[in-house]
C-alpha cells in the first residue's frame, strides 16, 4: 500500500512539472509575441512554442502508458 502511495505521489508531482512547464512556455512566448519583437525573434520563440508543445505531449504520453 505504501509503494503504491509513492508511486501516486510521483505521479502527480510529474503531472504538476509538466503543467508547470506548458504553463511557462505560453507565458515566455506570449511575453515575447506581445511585444512586437522583429521577424527573428518571432520566428524563434514560434519554434520554441512548437518544440516545447512536442516535448510535453511525448511526456503526457509516456505517462499514461
């Protein structure tokens, strides 16, 4: 019983990092898209968003399995 309390614990600790970390990403990209950086910067923070986004679902998704 008590693994098995451990066990549900670090699940919910790693669900809160992944929230934690989607949370982060569109408040940095939102930051950086509002104001009105040049092309480049737009570009790269597009990128991030998107990079960002893919490492979260590969994560979400390991953690269901």
């Amino acid at each position: 019983m008590e693994q098995e309390n451990k066990n549900n614990i670090a699940r919910w600790l790693k669900i809160l990092a992944i929230v934690a970390y989607a949370l982060i990403t569109v408040i940095t990209c939102s930051a950086v898209w509002n104001s009105r950086p040049g092309a480049f910067i737009s570009v790269v923070a597009l990128a991030l968003f998107a990079t960002n986004g893919y490492v979260i679902y590969r994560k979400v998704k390991a953690l269901k399995e």
